[in-house]
C-alpha cells in the first residue's frame, strides 16, 4: 500500500514539473512557430496559427538578407564574454576578502552592493550616457563590456562570496604554512576547489550579459550593438512585422539557449554547491 502510494506520489509530481516546463517553454515554442509563418499567417488567430499547415523559412532569409546578423552575433559573444572575464577579475579578490578576512561592515557592504540591483536603470542613465559621450565610449563594444561588468558584478560577488564561504578556510591555511603566496593560495587552491561555482557564475553572467536590452538599446547604435538590437530593429512606427521579429528573436536566442542546454549539469551543480554538506 505505502509502495502504491509513494508510486502515484512520483507520478503526480513528475506530471506536474513536466506541465510546468512545458507552461515556461511554451513562449519560446510559439516564437519558433511564428517564424516559420508568413506575416499573413502570424496575425491570425491562434488556433489558426497551429493547426495552418503552411511553413517556410521566407522571414529568415529575409532576417538576414537585411541585417548582418554574423556582425551582431559576434558583438554579443564579445560582450558577454568581455564582461563576464572583467567582473571576475574584480570579483575574485573582493569575494575572497569578504569570505576569508571579514570586517565589521563586511555584510553591510554586500547588502548595499544588492540593494544597486533594485536601483530603475532609467534613474542613472542620463550622466552615463553623458560620461560615456565625453569618454568617445558610445557605440562601442569597450563601452558595454564595463557597463554590463558593472551592473552584474555585485551578482557575480555575492555567488562566489556564497561558493568561498563553503570552503574551510583551514585548507587555505595550511597552504599558507607550506610557504604559499597570496596569489599561489588563490589561483591553486582555492579557485580549483570552487570550480562548480566558479563555472555556474561564468555561465549565469554570460547569459544576463547576452540578454541585456535596456542598456545595449541606448548606448549603441549601429557598430557595438548586439543581437538585442538585432531583434529591435524588427519594431518599426509602421507596426511590428511578427514573423520577421519571430526569425529575429529566434535567431539571437537559439545561441544561449544551446549553450544552456549543454552545460545544464554544470549550471545546476554550481547552483546547488555548498547547499548539502
């Protein structure tokens, strides 16, 4: 009796978690329907839409007949990957200073740190974009690699201040005792022993990165912007061209949502690292 239970229990829950991936996947899936409709097609109804047998690939080669988007994609991957190896840089040593040599303020400092995220963005855009004007950084990848470093880097922090916290700090100093730099302590044994943290961190940075809009939407123009202004540009005064912004939008995504499947383990271990010991 307990077994059945237990069996129908399993049942139950494994029913529900797939109606609720399939609920959260299900926007992407109508994107990926759209753009392979005409745009005649994509403003009918949407029963219409999915039992239309027509498909074709017309708005892709529209898509990329008028965009470059090779050029995009490859802002996007610099961006993301430019940002990403910045905030690491700078969040190693300030996580490792938090977790290992903790001051009176230190938990003060991480909670205003996460208290900048709650920040409108709007709110600090004016200067800048004016500091950026008057640094000749607008419309450049230079200039939204440090933006986007530095709107992710308190996330970035308070991760790997979270993986650092895990580690017993007595393995740190008995490599202090057998003669070990500062930097030899950081790069061979602690770094190596937080790897699972290290990679989810990586992996989640790249893919805020990737999908920032506002920013990308008003620091770049036409030579830095990545496939976030790719899929805008697809928004006009005329009215939105649905299956042309379908193509687009699947088109800018279909990268990160690759790498998100391949390193799904990774992402979930480095998630979860530290949580049971």
């Amino acid at each position: 009796m307990a077994r059945s239970v237990t069996t129908a229990r399993k049942t139950a829950n494994t029913i529900v978690a797939g109606a609720l991936g399939l609920l959260m996947f299900f926007p992407v899936l109508w994107i990926i329907i759209l753009s392979f409709k005409t745009e005649g097609d994509a403003i009918k109804a949407p029963l219409e839409i999915l039992f239309n047998t027509g498909w074709t690939t017309e708005s892709y080669g529209t898509v990329q007949a008028r965009s470059n988007y090779f050029k995009h994609f490859s802002n996007s991957l610099i961006i993301s990957l430019g940002s990403t190896f910045l905030g690491i840089l700078i969040a190693v040593p300030a996580a490792w200073a938090m977790a290992f040599v903790p001051a009176k303020r230190t938990k003060d400092v991480l909670m205003w740190m996460l208290s900048t995220k709650m920040l409108p963005p709007v709110g600090v855009l004016v200067p800048i974009y004016l500091i950026f004007r008057d640094l000749g950084l607008l419309d450049t990848r230079t200039g939204l690699v440090f933006v986007l470093m530095m709107i992710n880097l308190p996330i970035i922090v308070w991760m790997l201040y979270t993986y650092f916290r895990e580690i017993p700090g007595e393995i740190l100093e008995a490599a202090r005792m057998d003669g070990a730099s500062l930097r030899e302590e950081v790069i061979y044994v602690l770094l190596p022993m937080a790897i699972p943290g290290m990679a989810s961190t990586v992996l989640l940075n790249i893919i805020l990165a990737w999908n920032e809009a506002f920013w990308t939407l008003n620091l770049t123009a036409a030579k830095a912007a990545p496939l976030t202004a790719f899929i805008a540009s697809y928004s006009s005064p005329e009215g939105l061209f649905y299956a042309k912004l379908s193509a687009a939008s699947v088109m800018a995504i279909a990268p990160i949502l690759i790498m998100g499947w391949f390193s799904q383990k990774q992402l979930v271990r480095g998630l979860t690292f530290g949580a049971v010991k």
